[in-house]
C-alpha cells in the first residue's frame, strides 16, 4: 500500500510539473506572438532621385505621416538615389524584396513594365494638374490606375500610388517662333521625346542631367528638354537663353511596393498608406507647380526669356506629338487600352479633334 501511495503521489506530482511546464510555454508562446504584433513593421524606401530633388520631401513627409497614422506600426526609412540600388536596378531591387519599395518615374523601368512608358507622360496630353488625378483616379472607374496595377504586379510589384511633377519645358540656346526653329538643333531628350524631337528635324542628344550644363555651355547640344526647377538647381539659366511653351509634357512619378510585402500587411494599413500617400500626393504636385513658377520667375531675373508658341504652332506640335503615343500603345495590350483611354477623356475635355 505504501509504495502504491508513493507511486501515485509521483505521478500527480508529475503532472502538476507538466502542467506548469505547458503553462509556462504557452505563456511563453503567447508573449512571443504579443511582442511579434507590437514590433513595427520597418520598410525601406528607394529613391531614384538625388537628396535635393522635392519628390524626397514628398517621401520624407509620407514616411512621416504613415508612422503617425498607424501610431509606429509601419516605419519608412528613405534612402537616396544610389544607397541601396541604382536608379535603373531599383526596379528590379523592390521585385526581388532586397528594397521594400521605391519612388520613382515610369521612365526608369519601360523594359520591365511595359505600361510605365504611358505613365510616365505622353507629351501634350494633359493640359493641368487637375486632368491627370482625374483621369487616374476617377475616369471610368480609375481603369487607368487599375491596368497600371495589372502590369506592376505581373513583375512582382504594387503600385501604390501615382501622382503628376513638374511640367517639362524645352529650355533653348537659341529663338522658337515657329516649329520650323527646332530644324538641325541638337537637343538633349529621353523616350518618346526623342521620336518628337526628330520629327521636329533635330537630332536627339542622350546625356544625363548631371552632364547637362556642360553640354549646353560646349554646344554639344542646343537645348534639352526639362523641369524648370532645373534652372536653379543644375544652373541651367547661365547656359540656356529661352524657356519655350506652353509645357510639352505633364510628367508623373509613383511609389510602388514589393508584391509579397504588400501583400502580407494588413488590409487596416493598407487602407492607411494609400491615403496616406494619396493625400500627401496632392500637396507635392502643387508644391513642384509653385517651383516651376519661382523658378521661371528667378530666370527671368537672370535674362533668360520666355516665349510662347502662337496657338497654330503649338497645335502643330501636339498633332506631332500625339503621332508618337501610338508607339507606347504598341508596348502591350494594356498599353493600347491606356492611350484609348487618354483620347477618350481628352476629347471629353475638348483638348483634341
């Protein structure tokens, strides 16, 4: 009898061990998956664009208002252009997962998206800031956002969000009075600008920004096709001598995101970061149209002068420039879409035949 009643006190005093034990792991499982849900969720943010550029004070303040709004639970660390990829392979950094998402223009990644030649900005499309968040974001159900979204996530990504820059200018060394003016000029020009420029019968020059002002102050070109905040920051108004409009193109830039990154956050902060980005979007359009003015304005003081085109020249260069949007509907079938897309709403709006 008492060797039975010490083997049941072993054994109850064996399970009263276990029990604990199995109390102490699922409390400490549980303090696990609590710590696991209060850890912020940390993403690093690529840029393409060098400290400088207002496209980084629209990432800084994104990164900034997302940590207010989801009270720290997603952080956004910036990095500028060339931290942790370069310009032309932070596309494929974000695709990958090595960078959590970037800001950026279409015109970085064509060959991998092929809808982002569109995105970027078909000269002489929209006339306003206005028309581009219309036609992106509420036109036809925002079809135009979502055939983006279509091509982004076919390589592994998620557009965010998108929003228009400043307006392209040709910046000149020489006079513009007619499109006649442009004939044997060099000037310094990037996608579906250059197709327009050699239809105007200059030659199209490929140089970076940085190489710009040399370029212009050599002659090795005779313009170049840019922001006007470009004449202050590369100090382009000591080597160009006209700014010719009306704008040739209305350009965009956008945020996108790894696909399996976004797609493991929760659907409360997804809500939260595209509002987020959406409305500070907003503020940073009208901040690069307030730049271009001052900008233009500080030229001016410096003796470099502004000419508009007469209204029959300037719809000479948007028939030439509307003949090169049927190359980007070549690029893809959502391509096609989107340039049908832009004609439809444009006539809707009056601003083509």
């Amino acid at each position: 009898m008492c060797k039975v009643r010490r083997m049941m006190q072993m054994m109850q005093w064996f399970a009263a061990v276990l029990s604990l034990g199995l109390f102490l792991c699922m409390g400490g499982l549980q303090g696990v998956a609590a710590a696991a849900e209060k850890a912020p969720i940390h993403w690093r943010l690529q840029s393409v664009f060098p400290a400088t550029s207002l496209a980084n004070t629209l990432a800084k303040n994104f990164s900034e208002d997302v940590k207010k709004r989801t009270n720290g639970r997603v952080e956004v660390e910036l990095f500028y252009a060339g931290a942790l990829a370069k310009p032309l392979e932070t596309f494929d950094a974000v695709a990958a997962g090595s960078v959590d998402l970037a800001v950026s223009g279409g015109v970085y990644h064509t060959r991998k998206v092929p809808e982002a030649l569109f995105e970027f900005g078909l000269s002489y499309s929209f006339q306003n800031q206005d028309q581009a968040y219309e036609f992106y974001y509420d036109y036809k159900g925002a079809e135009a956002l979502k055939i983006l979204r279509e091509g982004y996530e076919k390589r592994g990504t998620y557009l965010l969000a998108l929003g228009p820059a400043g307006d392209y200018y040709f910046l000149t060394k020489f006079p513009v009075g007619s499109i006649d003016d442009f004939k044997n000029k060099k000037i310094r020009s990037f996608g579906l600008l250059s197709v327009l420029v050699q239809k105007l019968g200059a030659a199209p020059v490929s140089i970076t920004s940085s190489e710009m002002y040399l370029a212009l102050q050599r002659g090795t070109a005779d313009g170049t096709v840019y922001v006007p905040a470009s004449l202050e920051t590369y100090k382009l108004k000591e080597v160009v001598d006209y700014v010719v409009g009306p704008p040739i193109l209305s350009c965009l830039i956008e945020f996108y995101v790894n696909l399996k990154t976004w797609q493991k956050l929760p659907d409360d902060l997804k809500n939260i970061v595209e509002k987020s980005l959406c409305e500070n979007f907003r503020s940073y359009s009208k901040a690069a149209l307030e730049q271009d003015m001052e900008s233009l304005e500080s030229a001016k003081k410096a003796g470099v002068k502004l000419i508009t085109l007469r209204d029959n020249e300037a719809k000479q260069l948007q028939g030439l420039a509307v003949s090169t949007w049927d190359i980007a509907a070549k690029k893809s079938e959502g391509s096609a879409r989107l340039v049908e897309l832009l004609k439809e709403y444009l006539r809707g709006k009056g601003a083509l035949p």
